[in-house]
C-alpha cells in the first residue's frame, strides 16, 4: 500500500488478527463529571498500567454517532492502545439528540465541562493539566475540533463552573468541520437527518446555528495543533471537508498534519488491526509524542 510507504508504516498481516498488545484492557475506574437535567453523564477512566512510566499526559475522548448515538466504550482498543503510550484516557458520555429534543446547545457544553473536570482533578490522576489532548470520530470529532477551537468563544459556551476548557492538541478522525457543508454535500440521507435532529433545523433555515456549531468557523492562528484522519472513500463525510480544514489551517499558520487514507471508509477505525488504522495509529502516536508528550 503506497500510503503506508508514503508515512514509513510497515505493515503487519498478522496484526489483523489481533488487538492490542499491552496496555490496560478495561476501564480504571467509572465516574461522574456531571449531573445535569436529572442525568448523570459518566466518564471511564483509562490508566496506563504502570504510573511510573506514565507521560502525565491525557486524552479526552467523544465518541461518534451522528450526535444521537453511541457509547464512551465503543473504542476500547484504541484507549488500550492509548494506556501502553503512557497515555491516560478519559472516555466521556455527552447529551444526545432525539427526534423531539435537539441537543446542539447541550453537547459541545458538556465536552467543554469534561475537558474543565479533568483539568480541575488532575492531580488525582497524576496529569500535568497542561498536557491535555483531545479526540474522537464522527460527530465526535467535530465536538472535538469545536472544543479545542472556541475554548476562547462564549458562542459555544461550557455552561458548568469550570474555568478552562483549552487542550493541547487535537486528533480527528473525520469529524465535520464545517456542518453546513456537510448537509449540502453529503452523500448519505442519514447524515443529513441528523444534522437536522441534532440542531433542529437546516442550514437554509438557520445558517447562522450551522456556522456557530463548526469549527472552520474558530480558526486562528492560536488553534492548537491539529491531525486529521480521513479516508478518501468516506460516504459520510466527505474527504474535501477535511482538506479544506487543513488549507484553512496552513493559512492560519496552525500546526497540523492531513492524514488522506485511500480507499478508506467512514468508521474505519472501528477495526483496530486494519490496514488503514495500523497507518493512522502510527501516525497518531508520532502527533502525540511530538505535541502531548514531548
């Protein structure tokens, strides 16, 4: 595969076949962050198994599922994988949309309380508060981007106590930058209604909403360094959304590193051994080690 040559990625047939090698496989410990509207919103906390050989550093992790769907564990592999890097990871549940509820003024809020919660109890978690990253796919990702770049904005605000919501660094992996032009341009008809539960209208009805919840719309040249991992072949965010970030980024003089994975689909990192993840795991190690850790 030319684009495993392209980032000095060897390849493991066998790696296929298995999951991650050492690391913690299971969740320190599950805790609250915050308890709002009569719901409690968790987080699972992933130590690495040594913490004499911890970084100090941390992950923030939202996980995807067009902002109406899924589970903090739904990428346990890749927090296991995380904890053998030094890494401690903390997998977070946030509001989610549902037909009669949209929750685009709930789950940035909460991702931007989760990132404060950590840094408010990180020497409990032996984190030095100034090595905090942040991640996730999909939707999650895009919650990821717009934490990290309005952490300065009142547009997007926390709407909990805390008083910092800024991280390190960013890892996306294909999360929307820009949600009006994912509506628009957007192979999938389940994407689009998504987007229309999760923020309660379109973008024609409502552009200003649309640009308040991407992250294009944030960028300066204070947005923290930034990797972004896309497949090419993605038929539910499409790969020119990413590209286009990553223009406006170069132009903003921000940090950042444009992984394009060819023949790669939306979701594909939900195979931990695949081809396409070996390469966006290596990559992802190198971003960290150079922007979190080192």
């Amino acid at each position: 595969m030319s684009s495993a040559a392209d980032n000095d990625v060897d390849l493991s047939v066998a790696e296929l076949f298995q999951g991650p090698e050492g690391g913690l496989d299971s969740p320190s410990l599950t805790t609250t962050y915050r308890s709002i509207d009569g719901e409690d919103l968790q987080m699972d906390v992933w130590q690495p198994n040594n913490q004499e050989d911890a970084s100090n550093a941390a992950m923030v992790y939202v996980y995807g599922g067009g902002f109406s769907s899924g589970t903090r564990d739904q990428w346990a592999p890749y927090f296991q994988h995380l904890t053998e890097q030094g890494i401690t990871v903390f997998s977070m549940d946030y509001r989610l949309s549902t037909p009669t509820e949209p929750s685009w003024d709930k789950a940035a809020g909460d991702v931007k309380c989760a990132v404060g919660w950590v840094r408010e109890n990180a020497d409990e978690y032996n984190i030095d508060e100034s090595r905090i990253a942040i991640s996730g796919g999909s939707a999650g990702g895009n919650l990821a981007l717009l934490t990290a770049y309005s952490a300065e904005s009142d547009t997007v605000p926390a709407d909990c106590d805390t008083a910092d919501s800024s991280v390190r660094a960013v890892v996306d992996f294909y999360g929307p930058p820009d949600l009006a032009g994912l509506y628009t341009g957007t192979p999938s008809a389940d994407v689009a209604d998504s987007l229309d539960q999760y923020l309660g209208t379109t973008p024609d009805e409502n552009p200003e909403r649309y640009a308040a919840l991407s992250p294009e719309t944030y960028v300066t040249a204070d947005t923290p360094p930034t990797l972004i991992i896309q497949g090419q072949r993605d038929t539910g965010v499409q790969a020119s959304l990413s590209v286009d970030l990553a223009a406006q980024l170069d132009a903003a003089g921000v940090e950042n590193e444009l992984l394009l994975l060819p023949a790669t689909e939306h979701g594909f990192d939900a195979v931990y051994g695949s081809f396409a993840n070996q390469i966006a795991h290596a990559r992802g190690d190198a971003f960290l080690q150079k922007y979190l850790i080192d």
